[in-house]
C-alpha cells in the first residue's frame, strides 16, 4: 500500500511533483533519488509486463522545455542504464512523440518516459510512461509507485545510451500525413502554398512544428512568437485554457493577417486555434470543428467528449452533422478509454476530446496530440480552399451560450470524497423532484441539471473533482441573466453544506453585472 509520501505524486495516470524551488511553501520533492527510484519502479514494472530481461529493452527518454527537465532527465537514464536498459536520448520533445517511438517501425521502443506536467506551473515537473499500448493507466502508476516506495530494481547491468533526433522523424510523419491528407494536384509537396498560419507554441515545446512541418509545407509562418523553448515561460502560460494565452495568439492572427493561428500548450499533447477573423477556436468550438471534418468522413459516428460541454455542442453534432454525441467523465483518459470501449461494443467513435483541447482521434492510436489535430484542421482547410471556401465555415449553425461561468468551491475536510458524494446524491434526489429542475439522462459524473427559459434558460453541473478536495461548478445560460439565476436556485440548496466553501458561488451571485 502507497504510503502518504508516496500517494502524493500520483496525478491519475500521471507522476507529479515539485522540481524547483521558487515557489513559497512548496519544497522540491522531486529529488534525483525519488526521479531514480520511479525511473527504476517503471524499468521494474516494464520487465515483469514483457517478461524480457532489461538488456533485451529500449526504453525512450526526452522532455518539454521546463529547466529541471534535463537534469531529471539524466536522473532517469543513470537509472535505467544501471539495470542494463538501452535508452534512446531524445531530449526536447512532445510528450506525443513519445508515445510514437513505441510504435515507429524503425525505433519500435518498448516504454518512453516524458518528462512533463504540462501547463502547471514552472516550478513542476513529472513523469508520464508509455508502451506500444498507450499511455499507462492509473493503476500501473500505483504499481509503479508501490516499486519506487519500496526502492525495487534489477540487477545491476551496465546499458547504453543512444542520442537520437526523433523529433524531426516524429515531425516528417506530421508533413506526409498533409500531403496525403490534402493530395494537391499541383502542389503536391506543398499544399500550404499561399496560406499564412502562425504558431504560438508559448516556449513550450511546440515551436518545432513551424520549422519542422509548416516551412517544408510551403506556409507562410511569418508572425509566429514564442517559438524558443523556455521553462520559465516569460510570455504568458502555454495552455490553450488560458485567457492571457489566447488573447496572444489573437492578437498575432490579427496583425499578421494569417489564415489561422495555432497554439500549443507546454508539452503538445493539447492545441487550440483562431480562425482568420481573429475568433478564438478552442473549448466547444475546437471540438465542433474537429467533429464537422471527422462526421464527414465517418457520416453518423459517435463523438465522445467530456461532462462540461454545452447544449449548442450536442444539436450541433446530433442535428447539423448527423453524428451521436457522447458524454463522459472529465479526464483526457477518462474519454479516450471510453471512445475504445464504444469501438469495442462495435459503436464507432472516431473522436475522443475533452473541452481543455486533449483531443484523441481513432486513426492516430487514440493518442491525444495537439500536433496531429491542428494538422487535420490544416489539411481541411486547404481541401476548402481548392472548392473556395474557409475552415470558418464548418462552424455555420453552431449555438453557442450567451453566458457561461465556472466556479470552483473547496471541500474543507481531508477525507473529501464521501462528503462530496453525499452533496451530489442529495441533490440528485432533490433535483427529481423539485418542479422545472430537470436531471440530465445522458450524464456520467456528478450531477447535470437544466432549466425551462423561466428558470434561467441553461444548465448547471456539479461534480468532485479527479483529485483535489473542491467540486467545480460549470453553468451556462442561453439568456443574458440566466446563469445568475441558475446560481442562486442552486446556491439555497447547497448553502447548508458546512464543509463545502460556498462562499465563491455567493460572491459571483453578489457581484455587480
């Protein structure tokens, strides 16, 4: 059993910790002899899965741009060469591109590690794992973690390390996807020609996408920023989530003119982008877009997203596209092994996608890459130009809320989980029988609720989150006012719930408009 020291790094199907100092009241913990011990636990983990000795195994290591990501990186490789592993050294890297060295025919790696925690703030970093099978799961985390707690290894062996540039491999299989993809009868090698696209890639790691994909594509990516990787993210957070980013990336669509901008966050597993009239394209809009060019190809498939999407989303998929829409808990792998689940049961689902950008397509190995979706939006946006139209046009008819408001309230106890589970089975009851409050049927986490125009014209959901002791609030109204309305029909029924904070949800419902 995981010990609370040990519990702590555990981030679902991650490893997360803290890297740098920096941070008040925030001490590093991701030491070089933790990094070892869970670099060994996986090199534990990995023979016992394959039942192959170390020395018969590659294992891939690389990293996004954070400053501790080399040296932890380095604490990863002393331990796996001392168990005899053969270790490919990529260092910066997408954490996407990991995952493909387990597969790539060439390389064909039996694990990966990345180094990353994503769009969390620089002082973090973590360790996420591979095989050819996918990311791990939570469980092999534990296993692994339960390895490193009890400082588990094999034997002593001496491997080898192997410099390797699998970036640019990564990315030449991204430029021929686009040429088959757009399969230009008179600029085949560069079907970009003419086109205008900007990166911000946040200096995270995605600024190899310009240089690597785009320039050999024939775009004009003039007006690109923040390409340099650096882990102290001068400019603004790499998360496609985040207003000041996308406000960044606007801004340079609209100054340079292009035809689209894309974003990346730190480690490209997420993308966001801004059509050429500066509207920004990520959240409900990325996935009605992604959706229109998937349901075209596969007419009546199921797209899987998470909990939080809205109502618009779901008539635009049901009702404009032909498709079957799909709710499912949050968490990127949450809706990824449910998209694997429905294929399973013979439903095809081509997509699984979550509102933060983790999109996972059928045909990439349900991998959720931030690179090869806006590649797909590249690809398409060039098949429309040949027939004179734009990518913006495949949003035509999307509803969209005229309010939407998140609020997230902590749980003041340590044993949070039964107590926010009493909140929401409460309030289920309630909501059954409380008139023009309606319980959503196609709900899988926490509780969904709508409401008729007089009651606030939207929808509420209330749910516990993954892993910390709050419960995020998600509403959203098709009325100006509505979801002011909805807030308090909902805050006079939780108010009495003393271990909850409330306060948030009544300071917003307080506010002056």
């Amino acid at each position: 059993m995981l010990s609370k020291e040990w519990s702590k790094f555990k981030s679902g199907s991650d490893i997360r910790g803290v890297a740098l100092e920096g941070v008040k009241d925030m001490p590093v913990d991701l030491t070089d002899e933790v990094v070892e011990r869970m670099a060994a636990g996986f090199g534990v983990w990995l023979v016992e899965k394959l039942d192959r000795p170390a020395e018969q195994l590659k294992i891939s290591v690389g990293h996004d741009s954070r400053l501790s990501g080399p040296r932890m990186k380095a604490a990863v490789i002393r331990a796996l060469t001392r168990a005899g592993f053969t270790c490919y050294d990529f260092s910066l890297m997408s954490t996407p591109g990991m995952f493909m060295s387990c597969v790539n025919k060439e390389l064909s790696c039996d694990g990966a590690i990345q180094l990353t925690a994503s769009h969390h703030p620089f002082n973090r970093n973590g360790l996420k794992f591979f095989t050819k099978d996918g990311g791990l799961e939570g469980k092999d985390i534990t296993e692994i973690l339960a390895y490193a707690q009890d400082n588990a290894s094999l034997p002593e062996k001496e491997g080898k390390v192997i410099p390797y540039d699998f970036l640019s491999v990564y990315a030449a299989g991204l430029v021929e996807t686009v040429r088959k993809g757009v399969n230009s009868k008179t600029s085949y090698d560069k079907p970009l020609s003419g086109f205008k696209v900007v990166v911000d890639a946040g200096n995270g790691a995605g600024g190899f996408y310009v240089q690597k994909v785009l320039e050999p594509l024939g775009a004009d990516t003039s007006g690109s920023q923040f390409l340099e990787p650096d882990g102290s993210f001068p400019n603004h957070i790499p998360n496609p989530e985040n207003e000041e980013a996308m406000h960044a990336i606007t801004r340079a669509v609209l100054n340079s003119k292009a035809d689209i901008g894309l974003i990346f966050d730190t480690d490209v597993d997420r993308a966001g982008a801004v059509d050429s009239t500066g509207r920004e394209i990520n959240r409900n809009r990325l996935i009605a877009l992604i959706s229109a060019i998937l349901l075209e190809e596969t007419p009546g498939a199921t797209i899987v997203t998470d909990s939080i999407t809205s109502s618009g989303l779901k008539l635009f998929i049901q009702n404009k596209l032909g498709g079957k829409h799909h709710r499912f808990k949050r968490g990127y792998k949450n809706v990824i092994n449910e998209a694997i689940r429905l294929n399973g049961e013979g439903i095809y689902c081509p997509l699984a996608i979550e509102t933060s950008g983790h999109a996972a397509l059928k045909e990439n190995y349900f991998l959720d890459d931030g690179a090869y979706l806006v590649t797909k939006l590249l690809i398409k946006m060039a098949q429309l130009k040949e027939e004179g139209k734009k990518l913006d046009n495949l949003l035509d008819g999307l509803a969209e809320p005229a309010e939407s408001k998140e609020i997230r309230m902590n749980l003041l106890l340590d044993d949070f989980k039964p107590y926010g589970q009493q909140i929401i089975d409460e309030l289920a009851a309630f909501a059954a029988k409380e008139p023009g409050w309606i319980p959503a049927e196609d709900n899988y986490e926490g509780i969904r609720v709508a409401f008729n125009k007089t009651d606030g014209d939207g929808w509420f959901l209330l749910r516990l989150s993954l892993h910390d002791p709050l419960m995020p609030l998600n509403i959203e109204s098709d009325s100006a006012g509505g979801v002011k309305i909805i807030a308090r029909k909902l805050y006079e029924v939780i108010k009495k719930y003393d271990k909850l904070d409330t306060a948030p949800l009544k300071s917003f419902i307080d506010s002056a408009d």
